[in-house]
C-alpha cells in the first residue's frame, strides 16, 4: 500500500473533530490501517527524546564531579548510572520501532535527539539559548512534520520467509556489490594513504550503517510477529541477521569513535546525521521497497521533510562551541637555568608543545 494521495490527506484532517460519534480520526478505517506505523513513530520519537535527555544528564554527572575536590571515578556517579540507563532504554525503544514502521520514517526521526539536546541543555547544563537553536529547531520540526505525513506505508509484518526472498533479490545483490566496492576503496584510502578525512570515515560508517538498519528491522520485526504467535525465531535467517548486525554495528563505532577523535563533535554529528539517513533510506528502498508504490508528490514531499531536517541539524551545530573540562597544569616546580612563561604544557596543539624558554631571553650558546 503506498502514501495517501494529497486528497485523502485533506479530506481525512477536514473529518477530524468533525460532529457524531467515532468520526474522529482515532476511530476512522485510516488509523485501524496506520496504527501500527503510528506506534512506530511514537516510539521512535519518544526514544530519541529519551536519549537526549540520558546524554544531557551524563554530562552534568561529569561536570559535577570535575567540579568536586576529590576526583572521583565517573561510574562511581548514581546520576551518571542513571543517564546510561535512560540512554538503554532510548536504544532499545529505538530497536522496537523498526518492527513498527518503515526505515525511511524511524531513521530520519534521529534528528529528535538533536533538538531535544540543544533545548534540554539550557535546563541540565544552564546553556545559553541562541537564535540558531530556535531556527533550527523549527526547521527540523517542519522537516519532521513532513516525513511522518508523506513517508511510505508499507506492511510491516515481515516473516523469515520474506527476508530470505529480499536477501537473494538482484536489487539487493547489486546493491551489495556496489557497497562493498566503494567500502574497499575507502578502505584502501584509510589504511594504506592514511587519509583520514572526515567525510571518508563517515563515509564507511555510513555504509556499515545502512546494512545494520536492514539487518535491524528484519530482527526486530521477526521477534515481533513470533510474540504474536508467529514463530519465527526457528529460521537460520534470524540469526544470520543478528550476526550481521552485531559486526556491521561493531565496525561502525571503530571509525565514528576515529572520526570523534579527530573531529570536533560539532562537525561530526551534523555530518553523521545527514550520511547515516541518506544510507538508510537508500538501504531501506532497495531492501523492503518502501517505496514502491508511492506517489511522486509525496516522494518529493518526502524528500524536503529530510532536507528541512538535515538543514535544521546543522543550523543547531553550527558555531557551536564545545566545552571542555579544566584539567589543572602540572606544575614539575623549579627547572635549573630555566623560567615558566605561565604553563609548563601549552596547548598540544600549538607548534611549541613542551618547549621551554631560556632564562636569558632565548640567548643562543656559543659554538
């Protein structure tokens, strides 16, 4: 089944609130057709809120114990327990809404975790409010409003049988090829030229992202049809998912934790954002042919709902700055022939790291 035509759309929210009983949209044919997308979507929201929240509070856990005199470890923190938990129950519902809704309507939703930081933080972190976070945020809300209203409407039942038929299906067999070619290319760039760029480390994360989001749904979705009633987790495919998942997801953290290093958040969220989606609603067309049967205005409405949220993103990232914990200077005391100007260790990143001045004004010795 594929999107609602523009004019069911409207003649559907004119019916809304409409007089007599059960003419509501919560009791018309389409919410008995949409629900269990419509739990998707919930779900997903809720679970990326949940997450920005469970971020926000680790690190006001972190900030509490920097400030205190004995320096403690961080998982010795309740409130820091607390956010992990939270950030648990984020990424299993997360997991949960696969089984509910399309790729291309949970993966977008993302973008939830990324407004809901920028508003939380002003509460947990006692962050200034800018103008670019409101932008943002009502682009990326805009965006959202679209994705959920245009994306595809496909059935979510997916039994073993199904999944093996994708997994063997030439789209898909092409696609794979293609995938793991330019991953080998941007493989060889990475290992043998050293070139670490940061769109070729989120390029490979990408990637590897688009086969755990396939591998994903298909769990999900096998153990929601077997709590039913319709066992599914006998077929060897369940597992053959749940392998790859656990790899793809694995490698995935190695170069997106490269990329953190080497990158300021700031720059690689918005980036990561925007690469991990694309892969995923590519992954997702290809794999389950979300949209198949859709119409071309909404495929396009669908397509400037993503674009409004991508650029919502990285409104809320830019100039953005990161705060970074006051670590003390190590103070090594008096050096024989030599003066402090301020720091022992300057900024690593400044071309004089480690380097001392001469007492008598860099003065150079006689040959």
């Amino acid at each position: 089944m594929g999107i609602l035509p523009v004019s069911e759309w409207a003649s559907r929210n004119a019916t809304f609130g409409g007089p007599g009983a059960g003419s509501g949209t919560l009791s018309s044919p389409w919410y008995s057709t949409h629900k269990t997308q419509l739990l998707g979507v919930l779900l997903a929201a809720a679970s990326n809120f949940l997450i920005s929240v469970s971020l926000n509070i680790q690190k006001f856990a972190h900030l509490r114990l920097a400030c205190r005199t004995e320096m403690k470890p961080y998982y010795t923190s309740k409130l820091w327990w607390c956010g992990i938990t939270l950030l648990g129950l984020g990424e299993l519902g997360n997991f949960a809404a696969y089984g509910f809704a399309p790729i291309a309507l949970v993966t977008p939703l993302g973008c939830i975790s990324v407004i809901g930081s920028a508003f939380i933080s002003v509460l947990f972190l006692k962050k200034t409010m800018r103008a670019a976070d409101i932008l943002g945020g009502t682009l990326t809300v805009t965006g959202t409003y679209l994705l959920v209203t245009f994306a595809p409407n496909v059935p979510q039942e997916l039994t073993a049988r199904q999944v093996q038929n994708y997994l063997v299906s030439w789209p898909f067999l092409l696609y794979s090829i293609l995938e793991i070619i330019i991953f080998c290319i941007l493989l060889y760039f990475y290992k043998r030229k050293a070139v670490k760029h940061i769109v070729v480390l989120l390029m490979m994360v990408a990637l590897l992202a688009s086969l755990t989001v396939i591998a994903v749904k298909a769990v999900a979705s096998m153990i929601t049809l077997s709590a039913k009633g319709k066992m599914q987790l006998t077929y060897p495919v369940f597992y053959i998912m749940i392998v790859l998942m656990a790899t793809s997801c694995a490698f995935q953290v190695k170069f997106l934790n490269q990329a953190m290093h080497l990158y300021e958040v700031t720059a690689v969220v918005p980036i990561n954002f925007v690469f991990f989606t694309t892969s995923a609603i590519i992954a997702g067309v290809i794999f389950y042919r979300e949209f198949q049967s859709a119409a071309l205005l909404s495929v396009f409405m669908f397509l400037f709902g993503c674009l409004l949220s991508f650029l919502g993103v990285f409104v809320i990232a830019r100039n953005k700055k990161e705060e970074h914990l006051q670590i003390p200077f190590i103070d090594c005391g008096h050096i024989p022939g030599q003066k402090l100007t301020g720091k022992i260790q300057p900024d690593s990143h400044s071309s004089c790291y480690g380097t001392l001045n001469n007492e008598d004004d860099l003065v150079k010795s006689p040959s």
